[in-house]
C-alpha cells in the first residue's frame, strides 16, 4: 500500500506526558499537513511542510506542539506536557505541487489524555 | 481560515432512498471545493474536486454540483446503501499553499 500511514492509529496518554506521532506520506509529495479534529467538528488545520521546511504554523497551535520533517521525507508530531483539551483525532495529509489541490489523508492517530 | 458550513449535521436515510446535503463557503476568491467521504477507522476518501462554476460530478450513485457564484455546493447520494453510512466532508483549499478549510461535516446513516 503506497497511502499515507499514521503511527500509532490510537494512544492513551497521562495528563503531562509527552507524546509523538508519525506521519509517512506518499513517496513523490512533497507536501505535508497535520490536522486535527475534534468531536463535532471539522478538521482544522495545525501546520504545514513544503519538503522539509516548515512554512505555516496555525494560531492556535500552543508553544507545546512542535513538527518537524527531517529530510522532506516523514513527519513527526510532539505534543509536550499534554493536557485533556489535547484529545482529539491527529490526521495527517499528503500532496504533490504538481497534483493540484487533491490532499491524501492518513488514517488517523486517536489521541485521549487522561 | 475561511468560513465553510455544513447541513445538516446528521442525516438517517432508509435503504433505497435517495438524500442530498449541502455545504457553503465563502463565493469571492473561489479557488476549488472538495468533498471526501470518512468511513469510521478508514481514511477521509477524496470523492470530488471541483472547480467550475456549474459543475457536475458523479461517482457511481455519488453525484455533487457546484455553484461559486452563490457559494454553494450540494451532494446527492442516490438509492443509498448501508455502505454510504460515513461523514460527509466538504473542504475550501486556499490558493497558495492548498491547506484545507474544512466544514463540520455531515454523518450519514443508512439504515437497513
């Protein structure tokens, strides 16, 4: 399967533990989303690679969370210190400049902190 | 992050029958509007992007058309099945870097 993969697909956490997720997208994209969404809503953007730089990184996203894309190739997600307001559902997405607007989603990582 | 609204929030549809929903967004800078398709452990499923005025698309019993200068778009599910059941997204990708503003979606279930 050459989709976008998420790691781990769920994780429980303890209230001020740190947690990291990983996101592998489609070999050829050399664009990278996170998103979030919480229950009853869509899902809201949180950061945004172009290779390996970091171009965007939404308001609302606190100091805590941090993103990285070493190499243009993977992502990964940190969350220090998170808190139950953390809890929600991380997707990541993936895309080609050369591909349009079309965006390539993951499965998820379902996130509870308790 | 624009403005993208859904409704309703949920739908119940008997087997057989036919339903549509719709989402608004915001008409002026109007680049392209998604909708995908998210089945309960699965992947958000990109089953539409559109980008005219007038549009029509279709996917097997799928079908959605979309008007920009009203900034509206409807999606049609024709004989539903219980393989419908998933939440509907719509999403307003912005011109320069594509990230996606998403409405809230709308769940549909499709009863037996």
């Amino acid at each position: 399967d050459t989709g976008v993969s998420q790691d781990p697909r769920h994780k429980i956490t303890k209230r001020g533990q740190n947690v990291t997720f990983r996101c592998d997208p489609i070999s050829e994209h050399n664009r990278l989303y996170w998103y979030r969404q919480t229950l009853g809503q869509g899902p809201e953007f949180l950061t945004y690679f172009q290779n390996e730089a970091q171009l965007e990184k939404s308001r609302l996203l606190s100091d805590r969370f941090s993103a990285e894309r070493p190499k243009g190739s993977f992502s990964t997600l940190e969350i220090q210190r998170t808190e139950q307001g953390d809890s929600a559902m991380y997707l990541c997405a993936s895309s080609s400049t050369a591909g349009g607007t079309e965006a390539f989603f993951g499965q998820g990582t379902r996130l509870t902190v308790v | 992050i624009l403005n993208v609204e859904q409704s309703p929030q949920s739908l119940h549809v008997q087997e057989g029958d036919s339903t549509n929903f719709t989402c608004s967004f915001p008409s002026s800078n109007f680049y392209a509007l998604h909708w995908y398709r998210w089945e309960t452990a699965k992947s958000p499923e990109a089953l539409f992007v559109m980008t005219l005025n007038g549009d029509e698309k279709k996917k097997g019993r799928i079908s959605a058309t979309l008007n920009t200068k009203e900034g509206y778009s409807y999606l049609y599910i024709k004989g539903s099945q219980p393989e419908d059941s998933a939440t509907y997204l719509c999403a307003f990708p912005h011109a320069n870097d594509y990230k996606l503003s998403f409405g809230a979606g709308t769940t549909v279930t499709v009863r037996a």
